[in-house]
C-alpha cells in the first residue's frame, strides 16, 4: 500500500536543540523541491493506495536514496549515518521514534520501481524548473561516455572459471533443495584453481614458451567447463521431470539454471574461436555476471578499453541533464540525434533554438533535419577532410560559441563520474545500470537545482 509521509515532529523536537535540527541550505531547497506532488505520482502505478501492507513511505524512499548517491554511501552505510544524524533523520521525514528502512528494503524498492520510474522522475524535475523560470531550453548538448560494469577484467581463462563456479553453486543449490534429483555432478572448483594458478606462474615469465603453455592450460580448462555444461544439462532435464505445474518459486530457479548454461556454453565456443585464431568475435561476453556488458573503446590514452555500458546524456542551459539513455555496445551516436530532440520538444513543448555536438554525432542528413525542426544554429563538425566552404561555415562565431558551450560537457560528466558514482555500476545488467544511472542523473539535477540562481 502506497504512503506519502510528511515529518510529524514529535517530543524530541521540543528537547533537542534547534541548531541541531536545522538543514542547510542544500537539504532544504531539495527537501522543499521533492515535497512537490507530482513526484509521487510515478509511484502510484507500481502500488495500491488501499491494499495491501504499508509500504516504506515514498518521501522517506526518494531522500535516503538522494543521500546515498550524493554521498557515495553504500546501503548499510546510509542506514548507519541516518539513524545517527539529527539533520539526517528530518531530511528524510524520519521523527526519533521511526525506525529506519532496512537496506534489503530499499535494493527490493529499487529493483521493483525499476528504470521508466525514474524517467518519469527526471522529466518531472525538468519541467518543474522549467515552470520555475529556471531553465529555458533554448540550447541543447548531447555527448556520450561509459560506465564501467562491476566486474574483473575479463580473460579467456577468468570466464571459463566464473562459468564453472557459478554452475557448481547452482547445481548444490538445486540439489540439496529437495527435489528428489539423483544425477551426478563433481566438483570441479579445485582442479579449476590450480589451472589458475598455473596460468600465473606463466605470465610471469612473458616469453614464447609460455605463451604456449598458457593456451595449452586453457585448453584444458575448456575441456573441464565442457565436461561440467554436460552433466548441468543432465541436471537440468532431470530438474525439468521434478517441476510442480503452477509453482513459480520451481520454475524461476529452473530458468536461472537454464541461463547460466546458454552464457557459460556460449563462453566455450568464444574460447575455442581465439584459440583457433580468431579474436574479432561479436556479441562477445565479458561476463557471467553482467551479461550486457560489452568492450567499449572511447580512444582514452590511460584506459584503452572500458567494459560496462554507453550512456547517451544530453543537457540543456545550467547544466541541467534533460534525458539519458543506457545502451549496449559503442554504436553509432548519430542515430541518437533524432531521439534527443523529440526527448526535448516533449519535455519543453518546442524544439531548441541552438543544438551543439562533438563530431561522432556529425551527419548531413541529421543536420538538415534539424534545421528543418525549427533548429536555428546547428554545431555539428564534419568528419573527414572539409571543403573550403565547409571550413569557412566552422569558422562562423555562432558555431565556435556553441562548440565551447558542448566542451562544458566534458566536464559535466568528468564530475559525474567522481561525485556521482556514474564511474562504475554496482547494479547487474542493463537494466540495472540504467537504473544506476537514472539515480546518478537525478541526485545531480537536484544538486544542481540548488546551486542555480533564480532571474
């Protein structure tokens, strides 16, 4: 059942002194700007307002969460600081009497309201400081960066090892559930880990010899994982014989299993491809983990290669981030021109007057389009070697000034990523680095609300 909860002060209050509850200037504006309505709305779709059990209040849900990506704290660690902090507790519309949301609460309320909530959330902020006569949206940047996914850095031989502990604890799990299922299945784990440890003395030494010896454990370590998908498919046909019709808790186990094989299979086939020579494999898995996650090259002279996620932002004046979006792979950021600004024209009601770029973005035809949108000034430099007109057109003021305005991106999200934990995912899956990232966006957008200064 849905609760929006208001901070009711209670006998404390009129103890503690004032100065200990006072909010600063930060917490107060956001504390006032999420107070608004509309920001519960989003939520009412996911919960019944009359049935059911009361639910962690959503005002109470929507502050611990801004605290925890402001300050970089993990679940349990925003428990601890907000049960122990006066200004904390209020912020939250928590009295000294509540008793703080467990962390399992808040990760299941994360997962459950997932990414198009926090979209919702995010055009909501952008329109209210529009209706607030704080941004106008009359310009419009876009750029593109990664966000690293929780994981290793994947080799041929650390995946086929994941693989194969991650279908070893599921089969355990299975087995000792009950279920009546009496195939075998070894352990492997130990075996697994003295190939490892082989591997490294061999990196060690960084000459032929050993480069030699280190595909031939790897070929070993292939046969092993293909011997343990074997007896889990077993497994899993004499899992599929034991399921009850109509009990979900049976099946999702089953599917989790089933999962688990596809990715560990398709682990094995990509290893025999660069063991046979070919290293130019698509859809390449760098993950048991994070299966979404992808090897993204961005030309990074100290990080060559990231693995996680693109994510396309684009901003408008005062740094305001209007839309985001998580995808897959490094594609073309061309194809996102068009996207962005029917994005904009739905959360402001026109096109923008000017639209700035980096040169990944730059395509003729895109150009034209948006000019024909209503788009006055279009910054978006050629690729390629440039004709003279096209040269003198770049040399144009309004075009030098709008490519200055797009550079600010670079810093914008050079401060997201050390201030607003979007340097590294701890959520699995796109779909949960989406929601990662929508966090990011609006902890930030809030933050920002604060530091702009009304007309």
């Amino acid at each position: 059942m849905l609760q929006r909860k208001k901070y009711q002060p209670d006998f404390w209050d009129s103890i503690i002194p004032q100065e200990a509850l006072e909010l600063n200037e930060e917490l107060s504006t956001i504390d006032g700007i999420l107070d608004d309505e509309r920001f519960f709305m989003p939520y009412l779709e996911k919960f019944s307002k009359n049935m059911g059990r009361p639910s962690t209040p959503i005002s109470v849900y929507l502050r611990m969460m801004y605290l925890k990506f402001r300050y970089n704290l993990g679940y349990e660690m925003l428990i601890r600081e907000v049960e122990d902090s006066f200004k904390w507790r209020k912020f939250c519309h928590l009295s000294f009497t509540d008793k703080v949301p467990d962390s399992t609460t808040l990760i299941k309320l994360t997962k459950r309201f997932g990414e198009d909530t926090l979209q919702q959330i995010n055009g909501l902020l952008v329109q209210k400081l529009k209706e607030s006569k704080l941004i106008r949206g009359k310009k419009l940047r876009a750029d593109t960066t990664v966000i690293e996914s929780n994981i290793h850095y994947p080799t041929d031989a650390g995946i086929l090892a994941d693989g194969i502990r991650v279908l070893t604890r599921t089969a355990k799990k299975i087995k000792a559930a009950g279920y009546g299922i009496r195939v075998g299945f070894i352990n492997h784990t130990r075996k697994v880990k003295r190939v490892l440890t082989t591997i490294g003395k061999f990196l060690r030494k960084r000459d032929k010899r050993s480069s030699d010896a280190i595909k031939k454990q790897v070929h070993r370590l292939v046969k092993v994982t293909d011997e343990v998908v074997r007896r889990s498919i077993a497994l899993r046909n004499a899992f599929r014989r034991k399921l009850r019709p109509g009990l979900e808790s049976h099946k999702r186990p089953f599917h989790i299993f089933k999962e688990q094989i596809r990715l560990v299979k398709q682990v094995v086939q990509q290893t025999k491809e660069v063991l046979s020579g070919n290293r130019h494999i698509r859809s390449r898995v760098v993950s048991i983990f994070d299966p979404g996650a992808r090897p993204i090259q961005k030309g990074k002279i100290s990080k060559p290669t990231e693995f996680g996620h693109s994510v396309v932002l684009s901003s408008v004046d005062k740094g305001i981030i209007s839309n985001y979006q998580v995808v897959e792979a490094n594609p073309k950021e061309a194809k996102f021109v068009r996207k962005l600004l029917r994005k904009h024209r739905t959360l402001f009601g026109e096109p923008p007057r000017e639209f700035a770029a980096d040169r990944g973005f730059s395509s003729k035809r895109d150009e034209r389009y948006l000019m024909r949108q209503g788009v006055e000034h279009v910054s978006l430099p050629a690729r390629g070697k440039k004709s003279l007109d096209r040269k003198m057109f770049e040399r144009q003021f309004w075009f030098r000034r709008l490519q200055r305005f797009r550079a600010g991106k670079e810093a914008l999200i050079s401060l997201l990523k050390r201030k607003f934990c979007l340097r590294r995912s701890l959520m699995r899956g796109t779909l949960g680095t989406s929601i990662w990232v929508g966090w990011c966006m609006i902890t930030y957008n809030l933050w920002q609300t604060v530091r702009i200064k009304p007309p």
